[in-house]
C-alpha cells in the first residue's frame, strides 16, 4: 500500500505482514466492518458502497505524483497522466464507482471548481505554470520571480508546499540556528532534515512558529537529535539547489567558527552514497547583493581501496580564482577549494565553484 507522501519501502517497513491477513492489517476491510458502515442506497458519497468501504491504493512516481489508484483488489481504478508542468493529458476511470481521488500532481488536492493544485501556501495552475500569488519570501531570493516554480526544473524538482525553507545559520556566538520562513512548521522541519515528527515537535515547542521569528538553537537541536547539526538529506525528492547552496556555505561558516581547515561531506548531508559529484545553482548574498554561482561538490569516494571513509574532507577556504573558458556563464571564473584525504587530511586534489568573473572576487573574499 502506498500512503500519498510515501514510498513503498518506507510504507512497508511500518507494517509487518509476516502472519497477518489483509484484515488483521487493515480492520475496515473486514466483513464485519460493514456493519459499523451507514447505508446509502445506490450512492457511493466518499468511496463508501452499502456492502460496506472501499479501499483505495495510490501509487504516486518518484516526485509523488498520483499516476495510478488500484481497489481493494488489485485492479485498477483511475489512471492520471500529467506533462512536466502538471497539466493534466489523459484521466482513464472504470467507473466502478463516482469517486475520484482529489490528489493528483504533486500528491496535491486538485479544486475542482477552479481546477487548481493547492500546496499550502499557494495555489498553483499547471496549464500556465505559474503560482498564482507570490512567494511569501520571495524578498529573500530577488533573482527568482516570485510566480515560477520549481525554478523552471520540474522533472527534477517538486515544490512541496509552495514556499521557502528553514535556513540554516549561525548565532553571534557561532552556534547553528535554524529560522523559520513563511509556512513553516514542524512537519516541513522533519522533511527538510529527515528528523521524526517527535523530533521536530520537540524543537519548534507550541508557541506559533513565525516567519523570520522562530529560531531553533544549536544547544535545543543537540538535546534533542544528539548534534547541533541538522543534515540535509539528498534523497528527498523535494532538495532543491538552493537548499545544498545554503548548506553548503552554513558548513563552510560553521566549520571555520570551529578553526577547523575543512569538514566531512557526511557531517552536513545525509545519503551522500554514491554521489561522487554533487552540482547546484543558486545565489549567495554577499552584502546587500545575491550573487550567482555553481557549486560541484564530491560527496563521495568510490574508490577507496585502502579501507579509508568514503566520506569527502572538503576545504572551507576559497585559495585560488582563475578565468575559464566554460560557458556556464558568459565570462567565468573558478574559484578553487582544496580537497583532503578523510583519513590523513593531506590535501590531493581540490573542488571548485563557477561564477560570473564580474562578481568572482567578491564572492571569492566571502568564501576565503
């Protein structure tokens, strides 16, 4: 059984069918479930039947989207194909009954009066692809428009509830903070860091979480999950660039606050496994100014036959800026970090980050 905002696997691993019958596992399908089932004549309000429930399994893709709904029987109920965009191409029903999912793209509930896809901090109309309103952070991320989504990308990205994330920090101590922005809560601060709802109830408390208000420490994030540092997990289908971007450079602040000369992949991101190149576009504010930049970052050593961690040892120190002929922008530059070995930390390589050469040197006195 798939749950909308699950995969099969982290379904099944909280059920354990070993000696368990469909109804010892799912009670309602039980035929004396029917009995506790008001009747309704031939109608089906809500999925209901007078011979008693109808069960119903979505089976979303790997950005959740609703492609395929099957009854209680394995046979197929509704069948939904989307373009990239999320408009709708085809809707096949067996018409077995007058109830259709309302989840469709994105696993979000469709309106079907306005024929808009609500994420919870917005509404969103795939035909034209746009938001409808504007990002409620969108000051935060100037050189977006605050009506694009998943920055143009959508067969790599999802948006999951149409606004901005928890952005990590530092204090004027040099503790990690965590603040909140427009929407958030704990449920978006156990998806971005891949805590338990425990967890992250612990960590926002009961007072209302306010944009640009609630602020997690390091000391409360340490009580709770045992480290002051929140992983980004790069298995979750909704990590967006921006969000490595912004992890990236909480790592570098945070390591050097430490005077350390680097940190571990792993000791930022989780599920680096097999991720020898990580790249990501976005912007780092520098001043009053965002600028633009390419980061590609080795999360992970393949080919480690000496026995060494597969974890990278990544320098926090921008050393070197040179002009390149790529052409990932007009006029680029390489700004070079080095690269040590996790074991000995003797450096024997080294990583870089693209930017436009006109704003290289001032992103390059931010990062050194």
């Amino acid at each position: 059984m798939n749950i909308i905002g699950q995969t099969s696997s982290d379904t099944l691993k909280k059920l354990k069918f070993s000696n368990m019958s469909l109804e010892q596992a799912y009670p309602e399908t039980s035929p004396l479930a029917s009995q506790e089932i008001p009747q309704y004549g031939g109608e089906d309000p809500g999925g209901y039947t007078p011979q008693g429930r109808i069960l119903y399994w979505y089976h979303p893709d790997y950005i959740q989207n609703v492609d395929l709904i099957t009854d209680i029987d394995g046979a197929a109920y509704e069948l939904f194909l989307y373009n990239p965009w999320g408009e709708q191409l085809h809707h096949w029903s067996s018409n077995n009954s007058s109830w259709t999912s309302p989840y469709r793209f994105n696993a979000k509930e469709l309106d079907p009066e306005t024929g808009l896809s609500y994420y919870g901090a917005r509404y969103y109309q795939s035909k034209l692809s746009v938001w409808l309103s504007v990002d409620p952070m969108a000051s935060n991320r100037i050189w977006l428009t605050p009506y694009q989504f998943v920055q143009n990308s959508p067969n790599l990205r999802i948006d999951p509830n149409g606004k901005l994330d928890w952005k990590p920090g530092l204090d004027d101590t040099g503790s990690p903070t965590y603040t909140a922005e427009k929407g958030d809560n704990a449920n978006t601060l156990a998806d971005q860091y891949n805590l338990t709802i425990s967890q992250a109830n612990q960590l926002v408390g009961s007072t209302p979480v306010q944009a640009g208000q609630t602020v997690i420490n390091g000391d409360l994030v340490k009580k709770v999950t045992g480290s002051s540092i929140l992983r980004l997990d790069l298995s979750f289908s909704n990590v967006t660039d921006q969000k490595i971007i912004d992890q990236f450079v909480f790592a570098v602040d945070y390591s050097k606050s430490k005077d350390k000369n680097g940190f571990f992949s792993t000791t930022y991101f989780l599920n680096t496994q097999y991720k020898s190149l990580v790249t990501a576009s976005g912007k780092v504010r520098v001043n009053d100014e965002y600028l633009e930049l390419e980061i590609q970052i080795p999360m992970y050593r393949s080919a480690t036959f000496d026995g060494s961690s597969k974890a990278t040892y990544l320098g926090n120190t921008a050393n070197n800026i040179r002009s390149t002929a790529g052409k990932r922008f007009p006029n680029t530059s390489i700004i070079e970090f080095d690269l040590f070995h996790p074991n000995t930390k003797n450096r024997y390589h080294y990583y870089q980050i693209l930017t436009p050469s006109s704003s290289s040197y001032k992103l390059y006195n931010r990062l050194k």
